[in-house]
C-alpha cells in the first residue's frame, strides 16, 4: 500500500502539483512513514526521475520550477517547525555583481534544497567580496554562480585567485547559466561549468564522493 | 545590389550578389565609438549616430534601432534600475500584482516612457540610410513582455496555476508589442524584429508553445505585416529544433536561430524559411579572427547554396565584443563575393 503511496507522491511531484504532493505526503506520515522516508523515497526519487527526463528530454525551466515548489511545499508539510538539518555539504550560490538575474539560481537552490544540501543564498548583483565572505564563514565547500549576462566572466575569473589569497583552497568554484555556459572552465578559471541545474548537482555529488569527476 | 535589396532576395530565396550578413550589434555600438550604454539606451539620437558609425565601421546590411528589454515594461509603469554599463533591470514591476491587470493601459509609444526616443533613433535611421538598408526595430515578443511584466517567477507559476488569466497577460503583452511595433514602421523601421528569448523551449515546454504562445505570435505578425513590415522575423533563444514546426503558421519569415542548433537540422525544420544565425555570441568575446572567419566559412559551406540565409550571431553580440571580431564576420560574407 505503502508502495502505491509512494508513487502517487512521486507522479505528484514530478507533475508539480503542489497540493496532490502535499496530501500525499501527509497520508504517508499518518500511516507510519518517517519523514526521512518519505524524503528519500519521495523526494529523492522523484529527483532523479526529473533528472533522468530532463537529460533525455529537453530541459525547461517550468517543469523544474513546478517540481521545486512542491518539493518546497511537502518539507514544509513535514518539518512545519522549519527545515531538517542539511545531510550533505554547504554550497554558496550567488549571481555576481552587475547581474541581476536570479530565476536559474534560484532554480540551483531549490533544487540543492531537495537533495540535502544546505544552500547559502548570497543573492543576486553580489560583490565579490560578500560571496567570499559567507563562503568562508559559513564554511562552503563549494561556491556556484550563475550568470546571464556575459560581462560579469572577468569577475567570474577572480574567484578562484581570491579564495587562494585567503587561503581557501579546498572550495569548488562551478559556474553555470545562459551566458556563462557559453565558455570552458578553463577561460573562466573555475573547476567546472556546469550545462544544467542536473549537471552541477552531477558534478557536486562526484566531486564530493567516490566517483571521479569526468572533465569538459 | 544595396542590402535591403540583398536582404528581400535572401527572404525570397532569391540569387543574391553575396550572403547578407547581419551581426546583432546593440550596444556594441555604443562601446564602439566610444559612448557609454547608459547614455546609449536612453537617447535615440546618441543610438542613431552609433548606428550609423558602426554600420560605416564594419559595413555590414542592417541597422538596429533597439535598446534594451526593459523598454516596453517601463513604459507600462515597471521601475527600472539603471547602470552606465550594463542593460537596466527591472526594480519594481508593473504588474506584480496580478489584481492591477485590468488597469494596465497599453503605453502610447509617442510618449511613454523610452519609447519616443526609440521612434526617434528609427526616424534618424531611416532618414539616413533610406532604403539602401534594412533598418530593424524591435519588440518583445509576448511571453517575454509577460516575464518583464510580473517577474519570471511569478509569469510562470501563474502560466501553470491560472492559465486563463495568464493567457490574459500575453494578450496585454501582444496588444503592447503590436502597437509599438506600428509606431516603430510609420517611425521609419522596415522590420521590427521580434525578440521573445523566453519562449524557449528551455523555459517552457514545446506543448505550451504551441497552447499559449504560437496564436499571439500569430496575431502579432500578422498585424506587423499588415501594418508595412517588410518581413517577419522572429529571435528565440537556445535549443528552439522543437518549436520550428510552429514557425510557419505563426507567419516566421526569418528565424534567427542560437549556437547550441544544429544548422542543417535547422533548414531540415525549416526548408522555406529564411534562417539567420548562429554564430556563438561569446566568441565574439573571446574567440580569434581565424576561429570567427572558420566557423563563418563552415556556415556559408553549408547553408548559402540553398539560399535563404542571412549570416549572423545567435542572439546579441556581446557590448565587448572586440571589433575584429564582428569585421571577421563581414569579411567572411563577402570571400564569396
């Protein structure tokens, strides 16, 4: 029974529709089901089945925004009192100074939210100065930026030697977005570009775990 | 044969004397003669004068009289925040509120906001150029306007939870973009280009194109022709292979395709339709001449025998772009000369 559960969740996540999600996940807990459960078995699950689509399909930012809000939607359902503890690392997520965009990293963190990540939201237009400051406070291990617009890639270039001026060597720089997955890695001088929302959570949960990272 | 000339040849898949070549230079031209973009996107003389010195720098068939995609917002009643040096962005938005709909008056080009000073720099343009050019105007196309309206968050969960009333919104937006649209032709524009970015399918899926987007695009154009455009042509942005089908009935005559398309899969969708593309605008940055004039030479390779293209970058090129860049561009349309 549980099993049908499951899976009416999952469908309702993946079609983005909040309040079936919503419903559906309360059922599971009034019949038992822990919340860590139903993250893995729900959330998570239904994650990677957007993930496998979007890589076979096209990608569009709806569809992602419609899963995100029902995501967002069950963990408040589940965690009224506010979220759970993050399971996995702390990312900083910014678009820099001169870009005011922020539809694809808000995309980035709400999907980060859903995989356990906890996700340091410096904004858009941020100094770089400010996103190397919360970084290393609040002990971001990787910094994501994302970028629309093409004129912020010479600030996107002083991350990496900024975070080596203060010696924070051991944080990932990963860049993504319309305008600056035009360029490699290399001209950028981060560790990677990602191409999708699904390929910086790839290329985060590789990096951080077992699996090497294939490069560009 | 002059450019306009050239251009309509190209439209009709007709013999032209050369491929027509038209870099999407914006502010580039502001950068290029030395003015800033703040000064360039609120002055339609400044604009025109740039215009016209980047066309007599480079030399190549269309002039673009277009600022920025905060134009049609502001004057809508959006509060834009400027900059010397980028495109303004929208600070607070005419309709985030989806309750003030009804009160949203579509603007008077001749004196809202920006608006009469684009009509301006189409004026001088024109008067300038006649028809020796093409002379491009510009408007958002309707599912962008709805995002600069609203915000895109807010354009999209209500495309998704309130469909009728989103539905709603891009027909403001039509209504905007066709009364503009007239204004910048009787200004002196031959084509206004339509630039609608958000209506990729890497925003919103094909199927709502096809439900939401192809019949306002339709009317649009449809008002643009009969309003004197010479032609219709439309910009959308990213992997756009699966909506090209639509591009027919929505009365697309060019289709400006982005890098990431393949371009013969491109003619294979489109086999009567003008395309113009798809240079990546990045490398107009930070590529050299030699890769600019490789893959330019790839493109005509493969799409000037069958007629009915026109050389061009996949969107905008970059405001710092170098120079030589975009001459590399211009050079390699005309070694087939």
């Amino acid at each position: 029974m549980n099993s049908q559960a499951f899976d009416r969740l999952i469908k309702a996540l993946l079609d983005g529709d909040q309040s079936v999600a919503v419903a559906e996940a309360v059922d599971l807990r009034n019949a038992g089901v822990d919340n860590e459960q139903i993250i893995i078995g729900g959330i998570e699950t239904a994650m990677g089945k957007l993930e496998a689509k979007c890589t076979v399909e096209q990608f569009n930012l709806l569809e992602i925004m419609l899963a995100g809000r029902a995501v967002t939607g069950v963990i408040k359902a589940l965690y009224p009192d506010g979220p759970p503890p993050a399971t996995r690392e702390t990312v900083a997520l910014a678009s820099l100074e001169g870009d005011v965009h922020d539809l694809g990293k808000n995309i980035v963190k709400t999907v980060l939210l859903a995989k356990g990540y906890r996700v340091v939201d410096c904004g858009k237009d941020c100094p770089l100065e400010t996103l190397i400051d919360k970084a290393e406070r609040e002990g971001a291990r990787t910094i994501c930026i994302s970028g629309l617009i093409t004129s912020i890639m010479p600030l996107v270039r002083q991350v990496l030697p900024m975070l080596q001026i203060r010696g924070l060597t051991g944080i990932k720089v990963l860049a993504g977005g319309a305008a600056l997955k035009q360029a490699s890695a290399n001209s950028l001088n981060v560790h990677y570009v990602a191409d999708s929302v699904f390929d910086c959570v790839r290329y985060l949960e590789e990096s951080t775990g077992q699996a090497p990272v294939q490069s560009q | 044969m002059n450019s306009l000339q050239r251009i309509q040849a190209a439209i009709h898949f007709e013999q032209t004397d050369r491929v027509p070549v038209i870099p999407q230079v914006f502010a580039h031209a502001a950068v290029l003669v030395g003015k800033t973009l703040g000064a360039y996107i609120r002055d339609g003389e400044t604009l025109a004068q740039c215009q016209l010195k980047a066309i007599a720098h480079y030399g190549y068939d269309a002039v673009f009289a277009l600022m920025d995609a905060g134009l049609e917002t502001e004057a809508v009643g959006s509060r834009l925040l400027y900059r010397n040096d980028i495109y303004p962005c929208v600070e607070r938005y005419a309709l985030d509120n989806i309750r003030d709909l009804d009160g949203l008056v579509v603007p008077d080009p001749n004196l809202s906001g920006r608006m009469p000073e684009l009509l301006k720099a189409a004026n001088i343009l024109r008067r300038e150029l006649r028809n020796e050019v093409l002379i491009v105007g510009c408007v958002l196309g309707p599912m962008t306007l709805a995002m600069q309206l609203m915000g895109p968050e807010k354009a999209l969960f209500l495309a998704a939870d309130e469909p009728d009333l989103f539905g709603r919104v891009l027909d403001f937006a039509t209504d905007v973009a066709i009364s503009f649209g007239l204004a910048q032709i009787e200004a002196g524009v031959h084509t206004p280009f339509v630039f609608d970015p958000s209506a990729s399918p890497a925003v919103v899926p094909p199927q709502f194109f096809r439900e939401f987007l192809l019949s306002r695009l339709k009317r649009l154009f449809s008002a643009l022709k009969s309003g004197g455009s010479l032609s219709n042509w439309l910009h959308i942005a990213g992997p756009a292979e699966t909506i090209f089908p639509y591009y027919p009935e929505a009365g697309v005559e060019i289709a400006n395709f982005d890098y990431c398309v393949n371009p013969m899969r491109a003619r294979k969708l489109l086999p009567e339709t003008c395309l113009n593309g798809n240079i990546k605008p990045l490398s107009f940055v930070e590529a050299t001449t030699g890769d600019i004039s490789a893959e330019c030479a790839g493109l005509l390779a493969q799409l000037a025998p069958g007629r009915g293209y026109i050389l061009s970058s996949g969107c905008e090129i970059p405001p710092e772009a170098k120079p030589e860049n975009v001459a590399a561009m211009v050079s390699a349309s005309r070694a087939k000369e």
